[in-house]
C-alpha cells in the first residue's frame, strides 16, 4: 500500500535536546563477538515507564553513518518517550572519532561487508533477547518478545535482510532505504576488482576511505538482492522515503516494493523531502519531514 503524505505532523518538533534528555536516562554498552567484534552502543528509555515491560527498538545506520550520526540520537530519544526502549549502535568497523568525526582505523572500514554485518546485529539481537545487554535491574522491564528494527539508508537494506532470514523482529521501519546494493558500473567493478579496493571520498567529512572488493564478492556470492528478501517478509513493514531523494531516487525503492509483492509492505512518501529530510551532521535542530517521519514511525510502532 503506497500512500503520500503532506507536510503535517499531529507531533510539534522539539528542538531543544535538553528538553527531551532531561526525561530519559541513557547507557552505554560494549559487547566482544567469538571472533573478537566489538560493537559498542548507547541505550535509552524513560524511567516514568519502568510499570511494565517495553518493546525493545534497533536502529540500523547507513553507510559511512554511526550511532551518533545527525538525527539518530534524536530519533532514538524521542522513542524512548513512547513507551519504548531505544537502542543505536556502531558495527565493528565503525571506529569513529567524535571530533573530527573521521573513521580512526580506515582498514577496518574497508574490510565492511553485508555480511559481516548482518552477523554482527544477529549476534546484538541475541544478546537483546537475552537482556544479556541491559543491567540486571532493568530485565523484568524489556519485553523481548516485541522487537522492532529500523533500518536507515544501507541499514535499511541490511534490516530488510535480516527481518527475512531471522524471525526474531517483530515489526520493520525502513527509512529512506536503498533498494539495491547493486549501485556500480561494469567498469567501477573491473577496476575494483583490479585494485582489490574502491576508493571514494566521505562527502561529509572530506576523508578518503575505501572499501575492499570482498564486498562486492559478497554481495554476489550470497545474492543479496534486496526486493527477493522483501518477498520473504512476514511482519508489518513501513518504508518511509522522501520524494526529492537524490541518493536513493524514489524510483528504486518503488520498484523493489513492486518485485516483492508483498501486502505487508506499506509506503509514505514525504513530499518535497531529501535523503536525511532536511537534518544535516552534527544535527542542530529537527525538521518539519524529519517530524512527520518520526510521527509515522511511532504510530506504526504503537498499533
């Protein structure tokens, strides 16, 4: 189901971010795989909620993104503030540092692939379902049964992926998600092929990164095609997309939908809106889109 939305939201934007901290309490935690990933993250939830047990959310960031990229935070606070525990984190491969905001280990970054980090939130859900990654104090207030991912730009594709292979989420928010991995020419892939590496520009930050030609390997070799994954979904699914994407054009996420052919998925386009709907990093303020995405988001999530 397709459905445009207007430029309204029934939620005011709150710009102050010491308004919606000063209701929340937020923690840090660190988890080291079998084979020595280290994913690090931050946890939130209002204490005023803690009478009974709240669904557990899962951000998934985009490429070259992190936990505390532009409106994430933001958008994790304002969850938290319905009733919900909130949950953003970096992949092993996203050693950020926060004040240049340029990734510290450019090897590591280079080494990403789909694969690698579809094990890596498996094994972040494992240890959610657990509690495992929550104080002791706080178990008997998580209701693991109630998982819900949102996936923005790459992590869209990534928790579109995850959601069809694994049934532990039980609804599925996808934000300005791409609708193909598949974003190279023949001769991108031939050279990448010859120079073992793909090397491109951060066009936030001006570093020079790269990413290993496994990466494409990957996708080809365990066919990652994302609208076969979205046929396989068997959960509420929501994309949210703004029309004036330029990074991930409307059309794209829009064809992948009609492969699928699911009657699960549903689609609100936000008019005159961009790829980040207006929210530049560091993030300063919210947007009347960034809002109406977030007003969407929650009443998708509270149904």
């Amino acid at each position: 189901m397709e459905r445009k939305s207007l430029l309204r939201s029934n939620l005011s934007p709150v710009n102050s971010r010491t308004r919606v901290e000063t209701q929340i309490t937020q923690f840090e935690f660190e988890i080291v795989s079998d084979n020595n990933k280290k994913i690090i993250g931050d946890i939130r939830f209002c204490p005023n909620f803690l009478d009974e047990a709240l669904p557990i959310v899962i951000f998934v960031h985009g490429f070259t993104g992190h936990k505390n990229w532009g409106f994430l935070p933001y958008f994790a606070e304002r969850i938290a503030l319905q009733k919900m525990i909130s949950i953003v984190f970096n992949f092993s491969t996203d050693e950020v540092d926060p004040q240049t905001e340029w990734f510290t280990n450019v090897e590591k970054f280079a080494s990403f692939t789909i694969s690698g980090a579809l094990e890596e939130l498996n094994f972040l859900i494992t240890k959610t379902v657990t509690k495992e990654i929550f104080p002791v104090d706080l178990y008997s207030f998580v209701d693991s049964k109630r998982l819900f991912l949102i996936g923005q730009s790459l992590g869209g594709g990534i928790s579109s992926i995850y959601t069809a292979k694994y049934p532990k989420i039980t609804k599925l928010v996808l934000i300005g998600a791409v609708g193909t991995f598949f974003r190279y020419t023949k001769r991108q892939i031939a050279e990448w092929e010859t120079k073992g590496a793909l090397t491109f520009e951060n066009s936030r930050t001006g570093q020079e990164l790269k990413l290993n030609f496994s990466y494409y390997k990957d996708l080809i070799d365990n066919g990652y095609y994302i609208e076969r994954f979205l046929q396989n979904i068997s959960i509420p699914t929501l994309f949210v997309h703004g029309s004036e994407d330029l990074t991930v054009p409307l059309k794209e996420i829009q064809k992948a939908i009609a492969l699928a052919i699911n009657p699960l998925i549903e689609l609100n386009i936000i008019a005159n809106a961009g790829h980040t709907f207006g929210i530049e990093h560091p993030f300063r303020t919210s947007s009347e889109s960034l809002e109406l995405v977030i007003s969407l988001t929650i009443e998708f999530l509270t149904r």
